[in-house]
C-alpha cells in the first residue's frame, strides 16, 4: 500500500513561503472568496434553473460531492451539480475522461460549458480552492501518480484551484499517464505563479466555456 503524503513534512519543506506571504498570495486571499461570491450572485438565475432540471430529471441529490485533496495534503468535499446517474459511482474511482457512459444527457451539457463546476465556488469561500490553482484529485490517484513523478507533491504547497493550466492547456485525462503529463502543466505553474499568469488562465478558461470544450 502507498503511503500518504506526510503533511508535516510538506509543512517543513514550506516553512519560508508561510513565513512570508507575497502581496500576491494576500490579493488572492481577498480577492477569490469575494469574487466567488459575486459570481454565485450573478450566477444565481442559472443555478436555480440547473438545480430544477437535474431533480426533476432522476432520482438522486442536485449537488454531487466528492473526496478531493487539498493544501499540504489535506482532504475536503468538493461540490458540483451532479451531471452522473444517481449511484453510478462503485468500486474503484474512475477519471471524467473514461466515465462517459455513467453520465446524463443533461450533464454531458453541463460538463461541456463547466455548468457543473459552478458550485466549486462554495469551496474557494469555505477556503478549500482558489479560483486559480492547481487541479484537486483523488488520494487513489494522487498514489498513482506519485510512483512515476513523485515531484508532484509540490503542488500540495498551495490550494488547488476549480481551473488551472493543466486542465486548460491539456483538458481532462482518461488514464494515470496522461494525469501525469497534465500535472507537469500544474508543476510549470507552481514555479512561475503570478497576477498576470492567473488572468491568461482565467482567459483560456473562457474560451474553453464558450467554445463548448469542457469535455
């Protein structure tokens, strides 16, 4: 059995970055949970048309929730309408991009606009994600990957984030191989995080929602 990262020793490896908070990390502090909240507000018409659909269309719950990883290796529940049949998911966890057959008519829509990530912003207020970070996966694959690129831990120096470069520059994966390929994507922006870098991704996320690509 893999043995979970220690988030004491993620803690000791990032004592510096703690011990010194950049305006950058102090804006997004502010900044994501209140723009979060703006955006659920504006978003607030949608959400209620959305959550009718999906309970009037089948059983089971509106919002899905989902064991995620957070900073320094910390578990949270992770929010999104459910867009999966009612109990679809049993034994091992599967990847988006190989559950197709597991998911509704009205969620493959909502997946394709990211309508299904709209909830993820009850997260960034709780403090469990950024809107810009890292992507958030399963322990169960977090193992999986750590075997072939153990440098992968770095990223548990921050938040995930509900968008990140990795999921706008190579999209969803359907095998271990691939996670790990858009890690290295999620690694790149670890090391060169700034305003500017979170705005381009922010960018491409709009494209990737109106071009109907989020799947």
């Amino acid at each position: 059995m893999i043995t979970k990262p220690d988030p004491a020793g993620i803690n000791r490896i990032d004592d510096s970055l703690q011990g010194s908070r950049s305006l950058y990390d102090r804006i997004r502090c502010i900044a994501d949970p209140l723009l979060s909240v703006i955006i659920l507000i504006v978003l607030s018409p949608l959400i209620v048309i959305v959550a009718a659909v999906i309970k009037i269309s089948g059983r089971g719950p509106v919002i899905y929730t989902q064991d995620r990883v957070g900073k320094y290796g910390k578990p949270f529940l992770i929010y999104k309408f459910r867009s999966m049949k009612y109990n679809s998911e049993h034994g091992r966890p599967l990847l988006s991009g190989s559950d197709k057959e597991r998911v509704t008519n009205f969620g493959r829509f909502l997946r394709r606009y990211r309508i299904d990530e709209i909830p993820n912003f009850i997260n960034v207020i709780k403090g469990d994600l950024r809107i810009v970070g890292p992507r958030p996966e399963r322990q169960f694959f977090i193992d999986r990957i750590l075997l072939t690129e153990p440098g992968y831990i770095e990223l548990q120096k921050v938040k995930p984030g509900i968008t990140s470069w990795g999921q706008v520059k190579f999209g969803y994966a359907s095998n271990v191989e691939e996670m790990v390929e858009r890690a290295r994507y999620d690694l790149f922006y670890l090391k060169h995080r700034s305003m500017w870098f979170d705005l381009k991704i922010l960018i491409y996320t709009i494209g990737v929602i109106v071009k109907g690509k989020g799947v």
